[in-house]
C-alpha cells in the first residue's frame, strides 16, 4: 500500500511521493489570531496533525517539516487593539497563548515552524521586490498590486478564468487597480496602524504575500504538501501560487494540494451573528478534548461537518467503548509491531480517519472475544494505532475518572467531600440529594471503610 492523497489541483488521489524523502515538507495555512479559535478553526488543526502523524510515522520524525503561520497583523487585530486601546502585540499574543493551549488540549503536535508576520518582514519586504522587477507587481496610490495578467495559469487550482472572476465580482474592484483581479501586497498603514518602513513608502503587507514568504523561508519552494480549509482556494491559494511562481520562477509551488471541509453549527452556517460560534476555549471546560478530537476525526476531512451535541456525544461513547475494553483486558499483555494493515490501509487512503476508527472498534472487538494470542495482538495494535492518531494513550481507569475533563472530576470531588459531612452529620436528607445529583451525572459512587470512590459508567 502506498499513501494516496486527494489533491485539488488535480482533482483526483494520487499516490504521494514527495520531492526529497529525507526531507518531507507541508505549510497549513494557521490562525489568525484576535478571537478564541472555533470548532472550525480546529478541524485543518486535526486534520494535518494525523497527516504530519502518518508523514513522521512513514519517513522518520526528523525527515517531515511542518510550517503553520500565524497571521499577526490583520485588520480585525487592529480593530480590537483600538477599541481595548492596547498594542496589537497585546492582543495577538494573549489569542496565540489560547489557540495553543486549546489545540494542545486537542492532542495537536506542535509544528516545526511557526513562523509569524510581523517576524517575517523583511522576507516579505523582499519578495514584493522581486515581484516589482520580475514585472509580476506594480506600485499605484501607495499600494502595490500584484499583476494578475503577468501569470499565465492564474486561476488554475480553482478552475477560475479572470473573466468568471469579474463576472462572479469575487474580487474587489478599485480604481487603481490594472486588472480587477490584481491583488494587493502592500498597502500604507491608516493612522493608528502598525507601520513598517519599506521601498514602497511605510505601510504593511497585504494578508496573500505572507504565506508565500514564510513557505520559502521556512520550508523552500515547492513544497511538498499545502493544506488549508476549502474556503482557502480562491482567492488566498490562488495568489499564493501566482506569487511564488513569479518571484522565484520555480516548475511548481506545491505539488500536493489538501483542503478540508467546513464545520456547521448544524444545519446553519458557523457564525458570529447568528450567535451558535462553539469555541474551543469554551467546550475543553467541560469535554475532554480527546473527545473533541474524536468529534472532529470521526468524519472525512474533505466532507462538511454538521457540529452538534449528537456529535460529542457519539464520540464520547466511541471512546468509553474502546476504553472499556481497554479497561477489562487490564492483565492481557499488549504485543503488536505497529497498527494493523487495515488501520493503515484506511490512513493510506486519502486520512480515511472514520475508516480507521471502525478499525480500532474491530481490535477493540476482538480484545474482547479473542483467544489470549488473539487477544494481546489486537490490544497492541489497538494502542498502536491509537497512538498514530492521537487516542487512546490515557489510563483507561483514569478515564473513566473524567479523564482529561478537569472540570467535572473538580465538581464530583467536590459533591463526593459535600456527601460525606452530610453522612457525618447524619444528614440523609442532603446526602441522597447529592447522591442523585452524582447519578445525574453519571457518576457511580462506591462506599468503603477507607472512603468513597468513583467512576464514571460506562454509556451504552
Ligand atoms: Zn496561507
């Protein structure tokens, strides 16, 4: 079996072979960061971290390098500097500081490289320059715009024509533009706004040019692997590849191209105004975030997919059920030399991650019903492939002590010390209320002579 990705340049899977084994590169596009990261923010997070996993897993963790920017000058962290009246530094890394503690929660791997903007300028600087003298980048009213006309295959990876583009009026039109499709790379700061000193007169760059920087600063071109949400493509990927082909003349500026699917609140769109934004932030407060990332892998990267507490739930159960196996095979040994072929044949298709997780229930299955010899090679391989995407690595008692939810285990402990002065007080009356309380949640209370215990029940 070979790694089959689905790349949108070509529309189709292709078998992945990447350009230097010994040095496997992939950019994700990253945050921008002047808000809490929604659901949907993380679901690129997840996907790519099983795809940087799978990558480490195949060619060596030394061998794969993996850049996520961080956008870090941005209108809307203008605007929240000016309306809290701090510096932008302020509110980027307070945002930066929260987005990596909730993908951590998440089980997210650090990247390589995290390169940020406003650390980035002088590559950025220096790129918009060779776009100016490679004809690529003109200067008009204190901006300069890239010259969507001096790149012939502009609008290859989303299948656009410049014409369907005006047509569509997905491109902002202004009168100093040569083609309404040109795209801004440098544009004067409006007062207030951070500022930097460059050829083109003191201003900040536009958002597109970022990336290609940072892709060729960090990683070099082309790279092998470029992923970002499928709202990515046009018109931020598109100018990507047009400027890196033009400032560096390069054959290709990535060779695989990954997008991921949108995140719902249901069946309505994610957004702020209609008040259903699940941050992150929010939901790790009370579901461990394996669960989350249970949530968010359960589906294929490339589908939408349609958050709701159903989906939580589930995932919740998936994982009490693996765990619960887990649990009773206590005293099997666990033997394997890796995940199974069909865990990794589900990988190997295209991140098959549902696919692979009905795997881990078959493993789980035979855990259960196995003879020994069957038993302790479907546990190794059940904690084998668990540990290649990123579940399963708890103790599974533990686990059923609310795991990683912090939270519920601090209000259980909390209800359990309120039970017993009840008891001692000989208080019945609250002590069954508390206890029904615990029931409510799902708690199971066990009495002894050295005191109470706990666990969570199993759901079924
Ligand atoms: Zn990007």
């Amino acid at each position: 079996m070979v790694l089959r990705l689905y790349d949108t340049m070509a529309r189709e899977k292709r078998p992945f072979v990447p350009v230097d084994p010994a040095r496997v590169t992939l950019y994700v596009c990253g945050p921008t960061v002047y808000n809490y990261a929604h659901i949907g923010n993380a679901r690129p997070v997840m996907a790519f971290d099983v795809l940087f996993r799978l990558l480490r897993a195949l060619y060596g963790a030394d061998h794969v390098l993996y850049a996520a920017n961080v956008t870090d000058v941005d209108d809307k962290i203008n605007l929240k500097a000016t309306q809290e009246g701090v510096p932008i530094g302020t509110i980027t890394q307070r945002y930066l500081d929260a987005y990596h503690a909730d993908m951590s929660a998440l089980g997210a791997l650090k990247p390589s490289f995290e390169p940020r903007a406003t650390q980035t300028m002088d590559a950025i600087i220096a790129m918009i320059s060779r776009l100016v003298r490679n004809n690529a980048a003109y200067g008009a009213e204190g901006h300069v715009l890239f010259n969507t006309q001096a790149y012939g295959d502009y609008g290859k990876l989303s299948r656009r024509s410049l014409d369907d583009m005006i047509a569509g009026a997905r491109v902002e039109v202004a009168p100093y533009k040569q083609h309404p499709a040109d795209f801004v790379l440098w544009k004067p700061s409006k007062p207030g706004e951070p500022v930097w000193e460059s050829p083109f007169g003191p201003g900040r760059p536009g958002w597109h040019i970022e990336c290609s920087a940072m892709i060729e600063e960090t990683l070099g071109l082309p790279v092998d692997i470029h992923g970002g949400g499928n709202d990515l493509i046009f018109p931020h990927h598109e100018n990507e590849i047009a400027q890196g082909m033009c400032a560096d003349h390069v054959a290709t500026y990535a060779n695989y191209w990954l997008h991921n699917g949108f995140v719902n609140a249901g069946s309505q769109k994610m957004s702020k105004s209609l008040g259903n934004v699940a941050l992150v932030h929010d939901l790790v407060t009370h579901v461990p975030g394996e669960v989350l990332r249970w949530a968010l892998l359960a589906s294929h990267y490339r589908q939408p997919l349609a958050w709701t507490n159903d989906v939580v739930d589930q995932a919740r159960s998936a994982l009490d059920t693996l765990y619960g196996a887990l649990r009773r095979a206590k005293e099997t040994p666990a033997e394997s030399d890796g995940p199974s072929d069909a865990f990794m044949d589900a990988l190997f298709d295209d991140l098959n991650t549902p696919k692979a997780n009905a795997e881990l229930f078959a493993l789980a299955r035979l855990l259960e019903t196995g003879s020994p010899a069957e038993r302790a090679r479907a546990k190794g391989q059940l904690l084998a492939g668990g540990a290649l995407t990123g579940f399963l690595q708890a103790d599974p008692q533990s686990w059923f002590q609310g795991g990683a939810d912090v939270a519920l285990r601090a209000r259980v402990d909390a209800l359990i010390a309120r039970r017993v002065s009840a008891r001692a007080a000989k208080d019945w009356a609250s002590a069954d209320r508390i206890r029904a309380e615990l029931t409510a949640l799902n708690v199971e209370v066990m009495d002894s002579e050295d005191g109470a215990t706990w666990k969570l029940k199993e759901r079924v």
